[in-house]
C-alpha cells in the first residue's frame, strides 16, 4: 500500500484515484496527520502531493520526519518535489510568473520513473476525466528528444521552483524554462516532478505513476473489484457474525452496492428497509424491489409511505421547510420499522471514501472544499448500534465496478446522482400528488430518450421540472390552459460547476412533442441553459 500525504491539492484524490486503478491500495492522509501512525501503517511508498501554498513561506506544511525514516521511495509532485527539495538540502525560489498548462518535458530515459517511455506528439490531449474546466495554452510543436530522452507532454501548474539540486540528486527532466522539472535520487529512490502526473493532460502520467508504485516500490497489483469484494466480505463476517444488520435501501448507487455486498457476504442476516416516498422516479419503487428482492434476493421490506409524504408536504411552498420535512419523515419512518425488527446489532451505510476524507480534513483547513449534500441527516442514534461501513475505502468509481461485480446491472450502477429529497425539489413550490406524476411521467420520457439516443452517458444529470405555471396553448383546436415542464441537464466533474448540455436541438424537439403529447396537462416545454455559477443544478 501507498500513503499519500495531503498538502491541500486539488488533484490529491485524482492521485489515489490512478493509484487504485493501477491496482495498488492507497489511503490519503492530510501532511499533518500523526506522524506516529505513518510506521504502524507501513506503506511501500511515500507521495507527496501538491499544495497551495509557498515551501518559501514561514511556517509552510513539511513531510513528517517519519516519511524519510522508513527508508520506502517517495515520490514528490509539484509542492511535494518543492517541499522534498527544501527539507533534504535543496533551494526553491519562488516569485516566478506562474506557469500553467503544457509544457514538454525533456525525460532522462535512465531514470527508472522514465523507464521505456516514448516521445509524445506534442499536442494536447481531449479534455480528460477531472479536467475539463482547465484553459488550456497552445501546444509546442513535436521537439526531437537527445538520444537517451523523451519528450513529455505534461500538464504544469505552478509558481515556485527548485533551483538547486538537494545532495545525491541529479535532474532527470528539464524544460525550455525550468532546468528541474524532474529529479531524482535513485540510491535513495526518492523522485520529484514539477509536473502533474496524475491529470490525463500528462500523457503517460499513469505510466510513470505505475514505475513508481510497481517497478520502484516493488508494490502487487491486487486491489481489484473481485478482491475487495472477498476482502469486504471477509471483515464484516468478523465484524458482525451472527447478528443481524439493518440497511436503509434508498435505491441509490452506494446503498444498493452495500446491500449486494452485505448479501454476499452474510446472506439473510441483512435486513433492508426501503421507504417509498412517492417522490421518487417514473416506477423507482417497483424497480428497487425487482432488482434487489427479486434478482438479488436481499430481504428488503418496502414501506409504502408516498400518502404521508404528501400530507405532510400539503400548502408548504419553501424548498429548505420541504428538505427538512421529508428528511425527518425519512428518519421517523425509518426508526418505526426497525423497531419492529428483533435483535438487529447493526446499521449498515454508504459511506464512501470522499466522505471519510472530506469529514477528517486537515487541521489546518487547507484541504477540500467540503461539498455537505447529505440525503438524510442523523439516523438513530439512540438505537444504539454499530456500524457496518463496507466501503469508507472506495471511490465512487471502485464502488460501480463492485456493484458490476456484484451482479447489479450496469444501467443502475452508472446513474446519474438523484438528490434525497427526490421530486420534493423538483416540483416546484407546493408538492401535490397530481403534480408529481406529471413529472414523472415527463422525466421518464426525457431519460428514456436520452438513453435511446446514446446521450445519457454524456450528461452527468438529467431530468425534468415541474413549474407550478400555467400557460396558453392549442390542443386540437380548443385553447389550452395547461402546466409547464423545463429540462435540465448538465455537464460536470464535481457538481460544484456545471455547464447546460448541449443537447442537439432534433433531439430536444423530439423530446418536447413526446411529452406535448402523450400527457393531458402539460402544454409547453422549454430547455435550462444557465451554467453553473450562478444558477444551481436543481431548481430548489
Ligand atoms: P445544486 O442544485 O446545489 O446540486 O447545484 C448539486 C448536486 O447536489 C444534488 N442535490 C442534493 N442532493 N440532497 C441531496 O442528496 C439535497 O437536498 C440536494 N440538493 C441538491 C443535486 O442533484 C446535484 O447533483
């Protein structure tokens, strides 16, 4: 396994992320986490991540004395090369103009990191997975690498730079600007590139993250969906044995992921409850019940709640009064069904590693921007259970390919993110049950065409609005009064911003008339073309 140690970079979880899908575990860790538990934890490896900050700065974050202590490689990228640099010897100045974007990297070949690579093209790569809201410069011409060299093309991103080499470190990688864009000692295999391996505009940034963690840190490429799978399923039979454990099935991806994974790993002592708001798609309820009761085989007890909701949601109109409502109906039916259940020990969650990361943070708050959209908050905390968190590990990408792997089908798996308070926020204002089914039906048009049409991949969400407004059209030849439906749907890494698809307008058109016309009640469609900032993804 790998340590990465955090100095607040954006791309720090990109990092982990090419590390475990070269099939090496890795865990994330802020720079200033207990440095006591770095030799308990034993890694192969040490990477250093980049950061925004000046190692020319008083009191800027330091790798641990622990990280060069274990005698393992280490690996510095951009503010960890700086940061390796200053702490073994070597001088960063800072003050430069800042480069930022591509830049062709002369590779010394000799150095293991750079070991077998080839020349690039010398163009930019398609915008890649994490990155396309970079600008991007324009690309140098294909250089002819020196014998002995390749030529990179990699993606910068900084201000300060090494100007002199730490003791037993020779530059194994240069620029037309920048005399150490990568350097190494390799008696002491520690490496630092000013560059930005592990972002797809550095074209064999996988490559040389895979010399680092498999040919210099001697690392097994074990971490694989089938693996973590045994692996999971192994640790919770320890963690809970023959106590029966209690899932809130919501029919998202993570909850569905650890029910499959829970059934395959204690069979029948897992208890799903599934509470049926009335607010969620086109036929949702039933589909749960199909994929999970019936094709999965999970004993899941669904409660059909969809009256309540909608009683306890009559004449209220503000968005946030609507999330707290429905989110203190979720806990309270939830809690009046476990309590019919006898002996459970255990409550299992979806808790997924950005969570875990997010929540622990760095003490000096440098780390991520904290995203806190949560579908339920509290769950029972009087019941006094433990929990089961079978994937605190895993990127949301690991837990798709386990719910693969799992059996699940793929349609389900790579969903779009569908918010807890489900079509609560996306009936605009007042939710009655006449207005929700309209949507749904609407929604269920437009998804089903974007999935006919090979769209729905290209779009991170999508769905349709119900607008509380009337307007004039002609059905036949009678005046119409009737309901407005908007689409929406949107482009985007992080969903912190986001882009307005540019669906084609054939397609919307089609769209549109379907809707029109097969449901009574809605005479007019129209299309969302805010970005985000300023407007949000959903409406509410
Ligand atoms: P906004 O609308 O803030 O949405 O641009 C960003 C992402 O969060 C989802 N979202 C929610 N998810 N509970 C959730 O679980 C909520 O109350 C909620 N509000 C927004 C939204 O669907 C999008 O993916």
């Amino acid at each position: 396994k790998i340590l990465i140690l955090d100095f607040g970079a954006q791309y720090t979880q990109l990092i982990a992320r090419r590390i475990r899908e070269i099939g090496v575990y890795c865990e994330i860790w802020a720079w200033d986490h207990d440095p006591a538990e770095i030799p308990a934890f034993a890694p192969r490896a040490v990477i250093l991540s980049g950061g925004p900050e000046s190692v020319t700065e008083e009191n800027s974050p330091r790798a641990p004395q622990q990280v060069f202590d274990l005698g393992v490689p280490v690996l510095g990228i951009c503010y960890g090369m700086q940061t390796l640099a200053e702490q073994l010897g070597g001088k960063v100045e800072g003050g430069h103009h800042r480069e930022f974007g591509y830049a062709q990297v002369k590779a010394d070949l000799s150095c293991e990191l750079f070991r077998g690579l080839r020349s690039d093209s010398g163009s930019l790569p398609a915008y890649g997975e994490g990155e396309s809201w970079m600008g991007a410069q324009g690309p140098a011409a294909a250089a002819e690498a020196a014998p002995g060299h390749a030529a990179l093309d990699v993606w910068m991103s900084h201000g300060d730079r090494v100007v002199t080499l730490p003791p037993g470190f020779r530059a194994v990688g240069a620029t037309g600007s920048l005399a150490y864009a990568a350097m190494a000692d390799e008696s002491r295999r520690y490496y630092g590139v000013q560059f930005h391996p592990e972002v797809t505009h550095t074209k064999q940034g996988a490559e040389l993250l895979r010399r680092f963690v498999v040919d210099i840190a001697g690392c097994a490429t074990l971490w694989t969906a089938a693996n973590i799978i045994d692996d999971a399923a192994a640790r919770v039979r320890a963690q809970v044995g023959s106590d029966k454990v209690l899932l809130g099935l919501s029919g998202g991806v993570d909850s569905s992921v650890v029910a499959a994974l829970l059934k395959r790993a204690i069979g029948d002592q897992l208890v799903c409850v599934f509470v049926d708001t009335g607010l969620l798609r086109w036929k949702e309820g039933d589909q749960v019940m199909a994929t999970m009761a019936e094709h999965m085989g999970v004993n899941v007890i669904r409660v059909n709640a969809a009256e309540r909701y909608f009683a306890a949601l009559a004449g209220v109109q503000d968005p946030e009064a609507k999330r707290k409502i429905i989110g203190r109906l979720f806990v309270e039916i939830f809690e009046e069904e476990s309590a019919k259940l006898t002996d459970v020990k255990w409550l299992a969650q979806g808790t997924i590693y950005p969570d875990v990361i997010e929540s622990a943070g760095s003490k000096t708050g440098k780390a991520h921007v904290i995203k806190s959209h949560h579908n339920v908050g509290g769950l029972p905390e009087h019941m006094k259970l433990g929990l089961v968190e079978p994937l605190r590990e895993l990127f949301k990408d690991e837990v798709r390919r386990l719910g693969v792997e799992l059996g699940l089908p793929r349609e389900m798996v790579y969903r779009h993110p569908f918010p807890g308070p489900g079509l609560g926020v996306r009936v605009l204002g007042e939710v009655k049950a006449e207005y929700v089914e309209l949507l749904q039906r609407a929604d269920d048009i437009f998804i089903r065409e974007l999935r006919a049409h090979g769209l729905y991949d290209k779009t991170s969400q999508a769905f349709a609005v119900f607008l509380p407004v009337k307007s004039v059209g002609v059905v036949g030849d009678a005046r119409a009064y009737e309901w407005v439906i908007a689409l929406r749907a949107v482009e985007t890494i992080d969903f912190m911003t986001a882009h307005w698809a540019h669906l084609p307008y054939e397609f919307l058109g089609a769209v549109s008339t379907r809707i029109i016309n097969e449901l009574h009640g809605v005479s007019r469609v129209v299309y969302d073309i805010s970005g985000k900032p300023p407007a949000t993804i959903e409406w509410e």
